[in-house]
C-alpha cells in the first residue's frame, strides 16, 4: 500500500521497513533553506496507476504514473531529476533476528533534521558523501523519533528507505524502529 498524507506515514513507515528505494545520482543537501518542499508522497489509486503528490513552494503538484513490477518517476520538485523506485508489491520479509552481525550502529531522536542525520552517516563512515552506502555488512538501526520536529521528515525517511536496499546489496541491514514520536508509537507520558 502507497500512502499520501502524514497522517498516513505509519504505513509508509512500514513499507520502508519491507521494501527498496533507490534514489540515484543524488546530493539531497543542496535544497534552498527558503523553500517549502515536501514530497513525494505515493498514493496508490489502483492496482495499475499512483499518484505522486507534492507540495512544493506554494503549490501541490501531481502527477499520475502506471506501475507495473515497479512504481519509477522522476522528482517533481525540487528534487527534479532524481529517480525514484518503489517495489509495487513488496513480498520479501527480513527475519526478525541476525547472528553472528560484525557491527551495528544505533541512532534515533532524528526529528526531521535531514542535515544533522547526514553529516553523522557521512562522518561515521555509513555512506559517502553522495549518501550511498558504503558500510558493508554493518547494521544501521533507527531507533524512533524520525518524526515531530524538524521540518525534512520526509527526506529522512526517503533516504532511510533508500539506504535499506543498498545495505542489502552489501550484506547490511538498516532496521526501523518506531519511537514514541512516530504515529503509532507510544507518547511518554509526562
């Protein structure tokens, strides 16, 4: 299942534990700090076609695209000319346990700040500074709270998104964990 709004990104939060991206030829830390920009946001309107949603300045932009095996488009915004690629029907399941892992890397309390997750990947030596993974058969886990204050939230996902399927082409895994600020999780009481 695609989803559209943020209220719909616990779902798409599981598809990102499920399923690949890959976002190619990309160096996402160039946006303009003025500009509004959120998106894509897939909405899976029938078992043939989607609809890519943005907000972008002022504006919502759609487009609809056919899927087949694959859902693939191009960035409408002002991620233009960045390729997208989504499983249309994500049938491979991780086990929920691994031995034997060499490395593992934790991070959580991201809260949307695409630029801080970035740098911290880059300088730990998890991707390169293009935002590939570089780190082998290492294990990268998201332990919550992607979500809630920043305001690139959805950059980070669709890069945590991308990062799972590069980190298996290596023998890595990166693991989603949802904290208590994602929409499903449990708010702490206080």
């Amino acid at each position: 299942m695609f989803v559209s709004t943020r209220k719909s990104l616990i779902a798409f939060t599981g598809i990102l534990v499920i399923s690949g991206l890959l976002l190619l030829g990309s160096d996402q830390t160039n946006i303009e700090a003025d500009t509004t920009a959120d998106g894509p946001h897939i909405y899976r309107q029938s078992d043939s076609t989607a609809i890519i949603f943005y907000l972008c300045n002022d504006s919502i932009i759609r487009q609809t695209e056919k899927i087949s095996d694959t859902l693939k488009f191009t960035g409408l915004c002002h991620d233009s000319g960045l390729e997208y690629k989504v499983p249309a029907d994500p049938k491979e399941f991780d086990p929920c346990r691994y031995n034997d892992v060499s490395r593992i890397m934790a991070l959580s309390d991201i809260h949307g700040e695409y630029e801080h997750l970035c740098e911290i990947l880059i300088n730990s030596g998890v991707v390169d500074d293009k935002l590939y993974w570089v780190w082998g058969d290492g294990h990268l886990v998201i332990v919550g709270d992607v979500f809630d204050r920043g305001d690139k939230v959805t950059e980070c996902l669709w890069l945590i998104y991308r990062l799972e399927t590069e980190a298996k082409k290596y023998g890595g895994r990166v693991h989603f964990l949802l904290g208590n600020h994602e929409p499903g999780g449990r708010e702490r009481e206080r």
